[in-house]
C-alpha cells in the first residue's frame, strides 16, 4: 500500500485532534512532521510528537498537508500554504480563508466527495458548525429538495481555539471558588461561563455574524444550491466540546414525517434517535465521529415543515476528521 508523508501544521484544539484521527483511522502515514509557531514536544494520548518551527522550506518531502494554523494574515495557511502547493503537497485547509473560492473545492465526504477531483493543490474543509447541518440534511436534501433552513446553534467554546478553553476553566473555577458570576466589565470580552452569547465572529451585512453567513455560504457551495432560503443565529455557550442545532427545514416536495424518518435512519454518518423523547446530547457525542439528530418533530402549522436537533463532536466531524476522511480521498483518486 502506497504511504504518504503527511504534515501537521498546528497543535491546538484541531491539530491535536488530527493526530488522534490519523493514528485511529491507521492513516497510511510515511513520515508524519509537526509544525507550529514554536518548537516543543507534546503528549498525546501518551505518545510524543516532536514539533518543529515551521518555515517556507518546511514542505519539501510532504505529500499532504494538513493544517489546522488559525486563520487570517498571521495564520499558517495564508503565510505557507501556497510555499507547500509550491513544494508539491496537497494543502487541506481547516480556516476560512479559501473556502468560498472558486477554484478551491470545499468537501464534506458524505455530501460531496467527487469535489475532490477538482483540486488544484488545495482543498477547504467546511467550518464545523456547517458540517454537522449539512451531513445530517445530505439526504434530506437529495430526494425531497430544500426550500428554507433555519439554524440556531448552540457551540462549545473550543471551536474558538485553546484560549477559549483555557479562559472557560479559569471564569468557572473563579465563579465557583467566589460563588458569584460578575458581570461583563466595561470594554472586555464577554465570559463565556455560565452565559450564552448571540455573537460568534464579527458583524457583517444585515448585522449576521461572520459564523452566520458561513452556515448559509458554505451550504449553498456544497449541496451547489443558492436558491435555499438560508438563516441563523449562532451561540457561544459554556460547553467544552460538541455544538449543538436546533434546525427547521421545509422540503420543496412534498413529504410526510415517516418519510424524514426513514432517510435520517439510512442517512451517512448520521445516527437518528427516533424516539422523540430520547435524544443525543453534546456529551454523548464527544470523541464520537458521527452526527446524532433526534427530536424530529413536524411544523403543526406548515405543510412540508420540520425540527431536528443535532449535535455533534466540532473536534472531530466538525474539523479534524472531516479533514482527514478528505485527505483519505486525495489517497483514492
Ligand atoms: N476548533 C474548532 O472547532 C474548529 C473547527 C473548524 C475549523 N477550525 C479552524 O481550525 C484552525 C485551528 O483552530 P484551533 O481551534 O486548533 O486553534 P488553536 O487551538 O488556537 O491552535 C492554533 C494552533 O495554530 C498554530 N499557529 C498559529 N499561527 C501559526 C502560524 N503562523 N504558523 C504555524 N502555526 C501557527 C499555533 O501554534 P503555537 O502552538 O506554536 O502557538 C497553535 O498550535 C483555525 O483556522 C480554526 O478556524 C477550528
């Protein structure tokens, strides 16, 4: 079996979490390098990972790049991602910044894997909160079409990366230690313990979050439909691991609720809890790979009109796997 040497840049909250996946899934790993801003040695799940500062020359002997650097004008992806194309690897990229380029396919497996053959060096891996809506409606929408989508998500601080963790430990232990919840003081981030926070990203048009316009632009590339009438509302709450959805959806045919139910139980990489009363909750899906959905109900007063709740690990589905199940692609093609 042919083996790749595959890089990690980044050793955060998803770094981390793409060690564990590749060892896991016995990725056919050649040489495996780890990158970051600084040199050390880390932990994970008792075996060490030597790693290196990366640089422009750090791509020279990889196949396939996985890099999960933080986003923006400082982040690896920006500064070195087009150095490891150069170099002859395969960038798969976790942030935001190519996503919605055009000549840069962005791929959930489940929903639309052939994407993979497009590539031209680099390939987009969806934000989490837009993975788990679109693999648990994949199917939904395939055999019955979606005419609206309305999201609200409830996401674990660690999608914000290891400060915000780090920052929920110290306000909980603070809170508990005082037994008292301060409020925000003046000019400060907002605590995220014991709170719930309606922003998640920076205000853009029509005063929708960055997080919300992802869940709508990303959607529309990967089921390839912009007519889908698309709305959320995202929101930080104080769990570590695993978002959250409430989501309402109305088909374009005509469908009845056995139906729903049939598709979410066959649907891939979905777990459908049928009976409405036992549902998934964010910790039954930590360090799990799947997306769980339960709670379907219809719209009592809307022909074609239902809620799901889905929940699922932003670590894993939500970025580190999703990145390597498409890295297993680039392998097969
Ligand atoms: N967390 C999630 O649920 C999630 C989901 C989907 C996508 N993503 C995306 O995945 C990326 C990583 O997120 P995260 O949560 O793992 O962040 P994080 O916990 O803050 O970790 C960031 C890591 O990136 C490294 N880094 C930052 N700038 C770098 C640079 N210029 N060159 C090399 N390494 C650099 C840091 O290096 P040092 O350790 O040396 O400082 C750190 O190890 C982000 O783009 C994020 O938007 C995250």
């Amino acid at each position: 079996m042919k083996k790749y040497n595959v890089a990690v840049i980044g050793v955060g909250m998803v770094g981390i979490e793409m060690l564990r996946v590749l060892k896991q899934r016995n990725f056919p790993l050649g040489e495996l390098q780890v990158f970051a801003r600084s040199a050390r040695d880390i932990d994970v799940d008792g075996q060490t990972y030597s790693v290196k500062t990366i640089t422009p020359e750090s791509f020279e002997d990889t196949d396939i790049a996985l890099f999960a650097g933080t986003e923006g004008e400082k982040g690896a992806s920006v500064l070195y991602a087009k150095q490891a194309i150069k170099s002859g690897a395969i960038v798969i990229d976790n942030g935001a910044d190519f996503r919605l380029r055009s000549d840069v396919p962005l791929i959930v497996p489940e929903v639309n894997p052939q994407a993979v053959k497009s590539h031209k060096g680099l390939i987009a891996n969806p934000n989490c909160t837009t993975i788990q809506l679109v693999v648990a409606l994949n199917e939904i929408y395939k055999r019955f079409g979606l005419e609206q989508i309305i999201l609200t998500s409830f996401q674990a601080v660690s999608g914000a990366g290891k400060k915000a963790v780090e920052q929920l430990w110290e306000e909980t232990e603070e809170a508990i230690r005082s037994k008292h919840c301060p409020p925000k003081p003046a000019g400060r981030r907002q605590k995220s313990a014991f709170n719930a926070i309606p922003q998640i990203g920076d205000f853009g048009e029509y005063n929708y979050t960055t997080e919300e316009w992802k869940t709508v632009h990303e959607t529309h590339k990967l089921f390839e439909d912009s007519s889908i009438k698309i709305s959320s509302t995202c929101v930080r709450v104080p769990v570590f691991v695993s978002h959250s959805e409430a989501i309402y959806f109305r088909t374009k045919k005509g469908v009845c609720l056995k139906e729903i139910e049939e598709v979410l139980g066959e649907s891939e990489g979905v777990v459908f809890f049928k009976d409405p009363q036992d549902f998934p909750l964010a910790l039954d899906a930590q360090g799990r790979d799947e997306v769980f959905v339960g709670r379907l109900r219809e719209d009592h007063f809307n022909k074609n009109c239902f809620w799901l709740w889905c929940v699922s690990d932003n670590l894993r589905k939500g970025a580190a796997l999703n990145a390597v199940q498409i890295a297993e692609l680039v392998c097969q093609n």
